[in-house]
C-alpha cells in the first residue's frame, strides 16, 4: 500500500489508438516544457529512445487542483501504460522499463472534463532517487541539518509513489525504544514536514508529524538492523523555496505502557508504546450509561468499546475534537467485564489519559405525540427525552440543526436500544421514521451530535 494516500497504474498491451499524434511536441531528456491543457483536450508529446531504456515522465501543474492523467503509446499507438496521481498531489508520474529503443508517445489528459490548466512536463532518464539505496546517515545523539526542495523528489518504487524530502538510515537492535524530533523552525522552514519510520524490509511501521510538542515520533523497534526516516512533505506538495529542517536522534528508556482495570468515576494516565494499543477492563451493569474520553497532546487517539464476548460495541475517532475521542452516553446491553480499547490512528506513539464516566451530561425532558420542543446541546453532552407508548404504536422522530450533524438513539421501557439514525437526507437531519413500538411504557430518546464536541440550538419532533 502506499502510505498516505493511493495511486493509480497500470501495464497494458494490445490497446490501438487512433494514430500516433502526428505533429507532437518532442520531449528532450532532462528540459521540461511548459504548456497548457484545455478542458477537455489531450496534449500529445514524442520521444525517442537509442539507449537506456529507464525513463521517468513527470506533471506538475501550476495549480494543485487541476487533476491531470498520463498515457504512454508505442510507435503503432499501442497503449503500453498510464497513471493517475502516482506524483505528489493530484500530478501523474510514469517509471517505465521499456522493451526495446524506438519512437514513444506521451498524452496528457484530464481527469475529468473540466480539468484544465498550466503545467509542465519533463522526461528524465532513469528511475530518479528511490529513497533507500541514497538513504544519509543518521547518527544516535547528533543534529542534522537538513533541506528540501523542488529537486528532492524520492520515488519510493514498492508503493509507486513520490514525495519531495529526504530519507535518513541508522542502526538499531530489537526493542530498543527510538525518539526521533525534526525542527522546521529552527532555521526558517514550512510547517507541513512530516516523518514516516520504515523498518529493515523497508515497510512503514510508524509515523509523526513535525508540529506536534515533544518528540515527533517514537517507537520501539520490533527486530534489529537497519532503519529508515523520511523526513517529507506530507501534504505532497512541491516546494517554492528550501525548506530548512533540524533532525535528531536519540535512545532511551521505553515508557511504561498503559492498560489495567479502571473504575468508573476514575482517570488514568498511559502511554501507547505497540500500534496494538492499551487495553483497559472495568465491571458494568446492564443499563449502566458510560462516557469514555480519551485526551492526548501527542497522538490522534481512538477509541473501541468491546463486550463481555469481544464484540466490539462502538468505535470513535475524534468524537471529543481532534485529536481526543469520546464515546458519550453508551448504554451497556449486559453485565459483565468490558473492554476498552486505546489506540494511535497511524500507529504513533505517546501519553494519554482515560476517563470513564458513570451516566452522560446532557438536558432535555418530556415529549408528546404531535409536540416539537427546541433545545440547546452543550459540547460533550447529550440530551434525554422521554414519552410514553403503546405496543403496535407507529412513531417518527425527527431531530434538525442549524449548527452540529445530529444523531437519534431510540430506548424501549426495558433500557435496550431499539434504533438509531445519523443522517436523514442531509448531515444536520437525523429522522427515525415510522417506527412501531414493540412494548408499553416509557421511551427514552436520546438527542446528541454525531461529534461528541459539537452543540448547539436544535429542534426535535414527535409524530
């Protein structure tokens, strides 16, 4: 896979084109040509080959939204290969290994038929840098100074794709625990630098972003031998000037990990040291209503939520406001041991704390058939609504806001959940429609934001 986001390319035989673009531009190795693509139009450009036979062909558009694709034919016009977004952003790349000197093709084309917009493209012999074999050294206890600019474009060939920054290696032996801090500012740099940590089979294993406190990345090698740091811009864009980078390296203790049991009413500190997480364990009872949070000033934390059976029972990434999760107000559906499950979305190490709550902040009151009541929900809360019905009694439940994506919980007499909605047409409407109540009693509906930091004015309606 790649490791931020994904590209498109494929090898192709046997595909004829109408001609072979008499009249194209010729491409000479190592020039780049300026030109300018009309919505729904196709440059075509030529080059020949006598010798070598590994060429790199790379777009880059003068603007990051024009969304472009390559094509490259043989002298018949037989397609032979093409791509979508194998350069950083939205710009195509081609690595061809071409199977005998002749006459190529080239076309460049939209991605969609409003795509157009200047760019250049530019033919270079080779494969370019791919990363590992050019890897610096990286010394334990040193600072290296470090740049990137328009010409460090690593193309990293297992996950066909390329990124402008530059790649580091160092020794290390199993389970040492490995800090890595890169400074973009220390001389002036961009802020969108990030740091991806490959492992001896050159496999991403981690990775940090640069404007995070402390430590930019961290983690404890699973074997020893030889590692590598890119240091890149991870928004996959393409430098305007040098952009200037302090990096360090250091070894030292291994935090202890978190996990254990927790109580309700209690928050606990830990530290996700293994992308595996922490598990923690507390007792509840059937109906208990939990609030766990999860806070971090060093990791994007998520949540999961499992029962007695291991069944995972409700997830949540950022439901507290990025980076910090919440799961609000869940109502558990049987005693026994649950498990709480704190992780790092990408695999990042670091501190976090874990509360879990017994019940849900939150307003609300009394509702009839055919009555609509406004509301105003708090950040972090939810609110509880409740009315009584009869068994075979056909009810709809409509929430809308101006101000937060709303989401519906429905409750029977027995406490279980019956039903729930998200989104009813649009992300500010959640509607549990003509639902039939199985039992007599009271029911308890639960008004809240999908996000469970967001709030706000809202009105909700019993029919």
């Amino acid at each position: 896979m790649r490791p931020f986001l994904s590209s498109y390319l494929t090898f192709n035989t046997g595909l004829t084109v109408t001609g072979y673009c008499p009249g194209a531009s010729a491409l000479q190795v190592g020039s780049p040509t300026e030109d300018e693509l009309a919505a729904g139009g196709e440059n075509c450009y030529s080059f020949r080959v006598s010798d070598g036979l590994e060429y790199t062909v790379r777009v880059l558009a003068a603007h990051p939204d024009l969304d472009s694709r390559l094509y490259l034919y043989d002298r018949q016009g037989r397609q032979i290969a093409e791509d979508d977004d194998g350069g950083p952003g939205l710009n195509p790349r081609l690595w061809i290994t071409l199977d005998s000197p002749g006459l190529y093709f080239v076309t460049v084309v939209g991605y969609g038929s409003e795509d157009a917009g200047a760019y250049s493209i530019e033919l270079r012999q080779g494969l370019g840098n791919l990363g590992f074999p050019t890897a610096e050294r990286l010394d334990f206890d040193a600072v290296v100074q470090g740049a990137i600019t328009a010409d460090d474009e690593i193309y990293l060939q297992s996950f066909n794709w390329t990124i402008f920054g530059r790649m580091y290696t160092f020794e290390a032996g199993a389970e040492d625990w490995i800090e890595i801090d890169v400074d973009p500012e220390t001389r002036g740099g961009a802020s969108m630098i990030g740091l991806i940590l490959f492992d001896p089979g050159q496999m991403q294993i981690a990775y940090g972003s640069a404007d995070i406190p402390g430590p930019d990345l961290q983690a404890s090698l699973p074997v020893g031998g030889q590692y590598y740091v890119l240091v890149g811009m991870l928004d996959e864009s393409v430098p305007s000037q040098e952009v200037f980078f302090d990096i360090s390296l250091v070894q030292g203790e291994a935090p202890e990990p978190g996990g254990g049991p927790i109580s309700y009413g209690e928050t606990l500190e830990g530290y996700v040291i293994s992308p595996l997480g922490d598990e923690w364990t507390f007792e509840g009872e059937q109906g208990d209503e939990v609030t766990i949070t999860m806070r971090s000033s060093a990791i994007d934390s998520t949540l999961s939520l499992r029962g007695p059976d291991g069944t995972e029972l409700r997830y949540d990434d950022d439901g507290a406001g990025y980076p910090d999760s919440m799961i609000l107000g869940f109502r558990l559906p049987q005693t026994g041991t649950y498990t709480i499950l704190a992780r790092s979305l990408g695999g990042n190490l670091g501190a976090y704390t874990l509360s879990l709550e017994l019940g849900a902040p939150g307003a609300g009151g009394e509702i009839t058939r055919g009555q609509a009541v406004e509301g105003d929900l708090q950040g972090g809360t939810r609110d509880r609504w409740t009315f009584q019905g009869e068994v075979g009694e056909r009810v709809t439940i409509v929430m809308a806001s101006n101000f937060f994506d709303t989401y519906l919980e429905l409750y029977g007499p027995d406490g279980q959940l019956l039903t729930a909605n998200d989104d009813a047409g649009s992300t500010s409407r959640s509607e549990i429609a003509d639902f039939s109540l199985p039992a007599t009693g009271e029911y308890e509906i639960l008004a809240r934001a999908y996000w469970g930091d967001a709030g706000g004015g809202y009105t909700l309606e019993l029919r």
